[in-house]
C-alpha cells in the first residue's frame, strides 16, 4: 500500500511526463503475485518446505527485479507443491488449495496456488514456472492463460530447487499467468528484457499466415487417461472458426512418439550426480530416510507430503543416466524434436491437449501419476507453448488446449492465443456464492 501510494504521489507531482511512464514504468502501480518459489526480498522463500518454513528472501529473482523497475508491485506469494515437485499444490507449511470453480478439485501444480489467485482475480497478473507443464497445467485447471517461453528467454536466477543439469535448466521456464491474452506479450517483454528483440514481440503476427496443425491425443500411452470428449471437440472448434473465419485448413497429425512422453520426460531430467531429492527434502542439509518418514506419515508424525517421500523412492527406478536405455530416450527425444522441427518450421503452430482431463478431485492425480505428460513432453522437447482456455466443461470445471510453436516463435503461440480468446471467449469468472 505504501508502494502503491508512492506510485499515486509521482503521478500527480507531474514531475516525469506521463508518456515517459508509459514508456519506462510500463506496469506502473500494478499489483502481481508470484509462487513461493521465486523470491521476493523480505519475504518467505519456502518452496513448500517446512524446513524452509522460516527463510527469507535477501533478494529479488531477476524476474520479480524486472517487474518492479517496470513500476509493478508484488502483493503475495502463492502455494506450490512441496518443493515444486508433483502437480496438486499441497504442502505442510501452507496447506491445499482449492479449485475457486469447485472446492473439491485440484488448482494444479506446481504454480496451482498462482493459478487460483489468477482465476479469483486476485490480482492482476501473475508469475508461474514450468519444468514439466507447472504453468500449463494450473493454468489449464483454473481457466486462465499461461506460456512457458522459449529456453534461456526469461531468466531462471531465484527459482529453488534450482535445476541441477544444464539440461534441466533448458527444460525450466519463467513465465506470464492471466486471465486475458492481450496481457501476456507486455509481461514477456519485461520477463525477458533484451531478448525480447529476439522474439520479435513486437511484430506483427498475421493469423492467416500461419500454419495449423493438431493431435488430439497422446497416440496411445497405456499409462495416461484418455482424453475427455469435451476437450477432443475443442479441437474441432478451432479448425472449424479457421476456416469460416480465415479460409485455412488445419491439418491433423499423428506423432506416434507423444505415447513415449513420460519416459521421454523422466529420462531426460536425469542427472549424473546429486543432489537427489532426499537430500533435497532435507534442504540440502543431509539427507532424509524416505522408508523412515513413510512409517512416520502413517501416524502423521512427518514433515513431508505423502508423494514428496514417494518421489525419493520412485526416484531410484527407471533408467539410470547414461545407461543404455537412458541413451535411448535422449536419442528418442532428439529424433522427435527434429520431427516437429520439420513440421512447424517458421511459421507453424501445433495445437495439442494441455491435459486429457479437466480438473480430478483432490488426491485423485496419485491414481493419475501420468498424465502431466502432455505437457512434460514439450519441456524436454525446448519448444515454448501457451495454454488457452475455451470455456468450461458440463461438470463447470475450465477445459483449453495449448499451443506450441518452434523455438523463439512465442510470438506465434501467442498470437493464436489472441485469436483463440476472441472467438471463444477465454477466462470464464467463477461463480460467487452470497
């Protein structure tokens, strides 16, 4: 408030000429939230930790830097999974959160606490992270937009746990959450600073002009829901507005390798070495007995989620990093992404599920472990894409698509966000019961 009275004062000294502002402090007194994993300086910096319950922040993410020299003002934090790591936003410093379109369901994970705030119009904008769909995801669940940018556009300075490889580092994203489209372009050009003018956000994107392609499903994985009805239809929709509206054709595709994409994702977040996430839980100071905290779950006597200590046993199995099958899925992964190269090219967007459910119930995703992988999948491939919500579904839970595009084309997915927003509507406020 104090912030935002000091903004107010400038205002009506006149002392800087208002197209100055405009020009300098483009975001000039608006109020952002950010997850509880990018630091805001003077405040908790837990990452959904008890351990890190009581850390504060002695500096500001270059994200959250960049927002305040563009005149924005941070007014909370908001919850994440423990440590980042599982896509329903639980924890045991903070709580659950809760889906503002129905209580009973999930707001996603890890950015589902942004997700919720964004949804609730809690405040203007918001600033999530992805490494396996953490934007996409809650963006999805609580019918908002959100884009994972390209690699190394936004940067990942802040963010806790921090990635441990180089290649976990190009798979990690910083971007905006919303409820309006026209927003996203704005925040990402001060999300990324300079290497905005590489993005050419700034350009002018003609709808016509861009190739469409669609998969309406993952090809086959037997160890991911189906993709609901509801949203197959989405997909329709679009290409029915394109050709009514613009003459185009959206083409189907058939990419057999999106059925491979958890083992596509889990292989390439290998590491050589540590930290593993047991000493992870242990903040790096130690490392926890995960068999021990499992017996002490059971009588509540832990300070770890339920699935924070499954993913340290879950941890050790599957391939190992540069053992043959490791080997195979980098291969699987450079072949598929040379693939989709060869489709998008510079001018194609790819439209594909965000998710093959609309939101489960709280707890449900542990029988649904899987099914981040429609969005996991375009982390390791570096593509950046945007999700889009297009209403809600019969149950009155948010339902959408993403859309991707080749690397440094964000412009493109957020162009047919734009578009996909005017014809479908986009954020549909909750309910609010008296």
């Amino acid at each position: 408030m104090k912030e935002a009275q000091k903004v107010d004062e400038l205002i009506e000294s006149g002392t800087i000429p208002e197209e100055t502002l405009a020009k300098e402090k483009p975001f000039l007194g608006v109020p952002f939230t950010t997850k509880d994993c990018i630091p805001i300086k003077g405040l908790i910096h837990s990452s959904g930790l008890v351990k890190r319950k009581h850390i504060i922040a002695s500096e500001d993410a270059e994200v959250v830097s960049r927002l305040r020299h563009a005149g924005a003002i941070p007014i909370a934090l908001t919850n994440v999974s423990e440590l980042c790591m599982w896509w329903e936003s639980a924890n045991n410093v903070h709580g659950r959160s809760r889906n503002p379109y129905d209580s009973n369901r999930i707001v996603g994970g890890s950015s589902g606490g942004e997700g919720c705030a964004q949804a609730a119009a809690v405040s203007a904008f918001g600033i999530g992270s992805d490494i396996g769909g953490s934007i996409r995801m809650p963006s999805f669940f609580n019918g908002i937009f959100g884009h994972k940018p390209s690699p190394s556009v936004v940067p990942n300075h802040g963010q806790y746990p921090e990635p441990i490889t180089k290649e976990q580092n190009s798979f990690l994203g910083l971007g905006p959450m919303c409820r309006h489209a026209e927003d996203l372009v704005p925040i990402l050009k001060v999300l990324s600073g300079k290497k905005s003018e590489e993005l050419k956000l700034d350009e002018n994107v003609d709808i016509k002009k861009i190739r469409w392609f669609y998969q309406d499903s993952d090809a086959g994985s037997m160890l991911v829901s189906p993709v609901s009805h509801e949203i197959r239809e989405l997909f329709v929709k679009v290409a029915k507005h394109l050709e009514k509206a613009y003459s185009i054709k959206a083409t189907q595709v058939s990419f057999k390798r999106f059925s491979k994409s958890a083992p596509l994702w889990f292989a390439n977040m290998k590491s050589p070495n540590g930290p593993s996430f047991q000493e992870q839980l242990a903040n790096l100071n130690g490392t926890i007995n995960p068999w021990w905290e499992l017996c002490k779950w059971f009588f509540r006597q832990t300070e770890h989620t339920f699935i924070g200590i499954m993913t340290c046993l879950a941890e050790k199995g599957g391939c190992k990093y540069g053992d043959e099958k490791y080997d195979y899925l980098v291969r699987e992964k450079n072949d598929f992404r040379r693939e989709l190269l060869d489709l998008l090219g510079d001018d194609g967007v790819l439209l594909y599920p965000t998710h093959p459910t609309s939101a489960p119930y709280h707890n449900e995703p542990l029988f649904k472990p899987f099914n981040f992988s429609y969005t996991a999948i375009i982390n390791v491939l570096c593509f950046p894409a945007t999700h889009c919500p297009m209403g809600l579904d019969s149950d009155g839970l948010p339902i959408g698509i993403q859309v991707i595009a080749k690397d440094g084309n964000d412009r493109l997915c957020l162009a047919a966000a734009r578009e996909i927003e005017k014809a479908f509507g986009g954020w549909v406020p909750p309910k609010i019961e008296a």
